[in-house]
C-alpha cells in the first residue's frame, strides 16, 4: 500500500512538474558542459583566422543592435511614445537573454558614438535597428556555417542556443502599417495549401491551451508563426480573416501585445465583415480595460450588438458597458 502510495505520489509530482514547465514562458535553458555546469567563457582558436574574424564580427553586431535599440528607446522617451517604449525596451531584453556566455580570444569592437536623439528621426533610428537586427542575424548565420562545415559540434551548439532563446515574437517593426497587412485584401480564393496551414496553426493553439491558466508557450508560439505565415503567402486565401483574429488571439492571451491585437483584430472583421469569431468583442475588451481607450472601446460595443449576435452573452455584455461607459462620461 505505502509503495503504491509513493508510486502514486511520484506520478502526481511528474505530472506537476511537466505543466509547470509547459506554463512558464521561458526561452530555451541556457547552455552547459558535460558535467552539469553553466557555459560562461567560450575560447575562440587563437591559429583559426576564420573564426576569429567570424566572432569578431558578431560581437561588433551585437553591439551596435545594442546601441541602436538603445537610441530609439531614448528617442521614445523623449516623445512620449509610451507603447513603443515597451516595444523597445523588449526587444532589447529578448537580445540580451540570447546570448548566456562570453567569447575570450577575441578583441572588443569600438563602436562610433551613439546618434544623438535631438538629432534623429524615428524613422531612421528605426531604421537603424532593422538592419543592425539583420546584420546581428547574419552573423550569428555566418559562425553557425563556419562552425558547422568545421564539425565544430559543441560551438555550433552554443550558437544555435543563442538562435533558439532570441524570440522573434519580441521583435518590432515599430510601425504597424510595416507589420500589418493593408485592410483592403479580398479573402476570395480557396487555397488548399492555405488550408492546410491554417488547420496545423488551429490545432497547434488549441494544444497550446492545456488547462485554464497553464499554456504551452512553444505551441502557441508556432502557431502565431503559422498563423503569419499564411497570410503573408496566400493575402487572398479565405483563410486570412480567420487567422488575423487567432494572430490578435495569442498577442492578447499569451503575450500581453495589446496594440498588435487590436490592430490584428480590426484586421479580421475589414477582411471579412461578417466573421463569425468575437474579433470586435475582444478589440472592445483591450482598448476598455487594458489600454483605457474608453471612446474606442465605446464605438466598438455599439459594432458587437450589430454584428455578433450570434453570441447574446457578448451582445448582453456590449449593451452593459455601453450604458456603464456612457453614465460615467455624463
């Protein structure tokens, strides 16, 4: 009895432990050495010239994205640009967690000073973090070939490491019409390969959901990606309504990007008018209570007792808060 018992106990543990991981979003762990402990220092071959000029070259990149991220959040400071702020200040934390470890053989690059935010554009200091980003990106390719066509196993490890913890959800292209399809698209063509790929981003999300509070943040992230996917290849497959609202879904639930889902919302009922998902009830939601854009939120009910009333729960609720909002404007 006391070993089924313990048996029992182990089995609830392991079971604990597995959600507890699949409910965390945490990038990949961080590298380590074959007895256990963490990679701190990685030696660069002082005789390979090829290496040296490879990791040379990606610490000098890594620096300058650094420092550009760094000069448009200063920039956005300065303006006031609160929400974008956030964006910036994510997109430099995502870069800073990708790398765990140092190379030591190699010299430190010397960057030229830093552009001055009284004497800067936003365009160009977002234009200076895209192509420092894909500069970043283009290095860590290049000593990931470098180290692979070496059979260089364990470098070639650590730099697919880095690859893996730099989340893509957290970069920005800082304007949304640079990230957002236009509202004019026609989802009038049946693509089957359009399909397929929705079907394989709805299963993925709805894997994703394990319990009421417990999400596997890996699948909801391939998803996201599919679901992107799909409309940036097929802009006239009928799918793409359909997928701007799960887009506006996982941005919402999963990764607190507000302004991403609304915009992605909006998108789902201009492809599609009479979409049958909750795109307007759920953009209502967001500009209400987590962005406190009351007028927005307020136009947006009065567009779900029009058109959602397919669900009387969410047209009943539209009508609550339109007559609570318009109370507290008088």
């Amino acid at each position: 009895m006391k070993q089924g018992w313990n048996t029992l106990v182990s089995l609830i543990g392991a079971i604990a432990s597995a959600l507890f991981v699949a409910g965390c979003d945490k990038p990949p762990s961080a590298p380590r050495t074959a007895d256990g402990k963490p990679v701190e220092v990685v030696a660069v071959n002082p005789a390979d010239e090829a290496e040296k000029e490879a990791v040379y070259q990606l610490k000098s990149a890594t620096l300058a994205y650094k420092q550009a991220l760094k000069v448009l959040h200063a920039y956005y400071v300065k303006i006031g640009a609160f929400d974008k702020q956030l964006w910036a200040e994510r997109e430099l934390a995502n870069l800073e967690q990708a790398q765990t470890f140092r190379f030591e053989g190699v010299g430190n690059p010397t960057l030229p000073p830093a552009k001055s935010v009284e004497n800067i554009t936003e365009a160009a200091a977002v234009e200076d973090v895209l192509a420092a980003r894909k500069r970043w990106k283009k290095c860590l390719d290049n000593l990931e070939e470098l180290y692979s066509k070496k059979g260089l196993n364990f470098k070639l490890a650590l730099v697919r490491n880095i690859k893996a913890r730099f989340d893509p959800i957290r970069t920005y292209a800082y304007f949304l019409e640079a990230e957002i399809p236009p509202a004019n698209l026609k989802p009038t063509e049946v693509i089957p390969e359009a399909d397929a790929l929705f079907e394989k981003a709805l299963k993925l999300h709805k894997q994703g959901k394990i319990l009421p509070g417990i999400t596997d943040y890996s699948k909801q992230r391939k998803a996201l990606l599919l679901f992107l996917e799909l409309v940036r290849k097929y802009p006239r497959s009928t799918k793409i309504a359909q997928s701007a609202y799960y887009i506006g879904e996982i941005y919402k639930e999963y990764f607190n990007e507000n302004i991403r889902a609304v915009a992605w919302y909006q998108r789902a009922w201009q492809w599609d008018p009479n979409i049958q998902l909750p795109a307007r009830s759920q953009a209502a939601f967001v500009y209400d209570f987590r962005l406190g854009q009351h007028g927005k939120a307020l136009a947006l009910y009065k567009e779900v007792i029009k058109y959602e009333q397919y669900d009387w729960n969410r047209v009943r609720y539209a009508k609550q808060r339109i007559r609570e909002l318009t109370k507290s404007k008088g």
